[in-house]
C-alpha cells in the first residue's frame, strides 16, 4: 500500500483526508494556498434517505487515487490505481473554484434546499498538514451548486473508480 489512511477531520462524520503522503519529487513545490500549490485532495460522499453510495476517494498530486467503499457500493474496503497527473490536475482545476481560503472550513451557500440527499465533504491538505474543507449538501440547490453537483457526480469516471464507486443494493443492507 502507498501509505494511504482515511482519518476523521475536526469530528465531522465522514470527513476523509489522504495523510502522510508528500509531493512527487519532480512536481514543482509551491507554498501551500498559493496558485499551483499541491495538494492531496479528498472527497468524503455521506449517505442519503435511499440507498445512494457511501465512500470516500483522495487524489494525490503524483495521479494515485484512493477508494473506500463504505456501504451500497459495488466494492467494499479501500483500493487504489493510478491514474496519472492529468487526473489531479482535472480534479484540482475543477474544484478551485470552490475551494475555501486556505486553513479554512466552509459551506455551500443555498437558495433553495431539498432534504435528505447525500453529504460531501470535501477536504485539501498541504504538504504542511494545513487542511482547507468544503462541506456540501447536495440537496443545496443554486446554479453554483449545481456546477459543483455536476463536477461530483463526474469525479468516479474522470479517477476511474466509478465501476468500485457504482449503486450497489446487498439484502439486509439498510438505507441511509
């Protein structure tokens, strides 16, 4: 294994960070925060009313990702695969916009709310240790949200894990 462990962030169920990793030697370092800085980015996705999927995946900035399926997914436990610098970089770009000032946590603005969809926390951490987090409800709707739910949902097929991350309904495995 490559040294990768899911860890629980400021008491928040679910929150996932990627710990003890460092940047690939030959990525070019930049101060934590600053544009182009590197950073391991984690995704931790919370159950829903239904039987929607529980897992939490990481990318780091050499292209490994990191999964664990948790509950009402096709794989259970963690796995990784590598899948390559442009896959961290897609992820990174996608997400800045999002992304909160660094040390900070922050939450998804909503103008409107439906209940009971699933949680994500979203979470970067510096070389440093500085961890920046996002918490979002899916239910948030606005038009940036909507951005953002979109960019969600694509993140299992762009890191490839989408087959380990799929709907999966096991008997005796209750909802949410």
């Amino acid at each position: 294994m490559l040294g990768f462990r899911f860890v629980s962030v400021a008491g928040l169920i679910g929150v996932a960070a990627i710990g003890g990793l460092s940047a690939c030697a030959t990525a070019p370092k930049a101060a934590p925060g600053a544009p182009g800085a590197l950073e391991t980015i984690a995704v931790s996705v919370g159950p829903c009313f239904g039987f929607c999927p529980v897992y939490k995946l990481g990318i780091t900035p050499d292209g490994t990702v990191a999964f664990d399926g948790e509950r009402h997914t096709a794989v259970l436990g963690q796995r990784t695969r590598p899948a390559g610098r442009a896959a961290y970089d897609w992820t990174a770009a996608g997400l800045a916009p999002y992304r909160p000032v660094t040390g900070a946590t922050a939450e998804t603005t909503c103008e409107t709310r439906i209940s009971d969809l699933q949680q994500y926390h979203l979470t970067w951490t510096a070389a440093d240790g500085t961890v920046t987090t996002l918490n979002h409800d899916r239910g948030c709707r606005s038009p940036r949200n909507e951005a953002l739910n979109e960019l969600l949902q694509a993140l299992p097929t762009q890191l490839g894990v989408e087959p380990w991350a799929r709907q999966t309904t096991r008997p005796g495995v209750s909802r949410g």
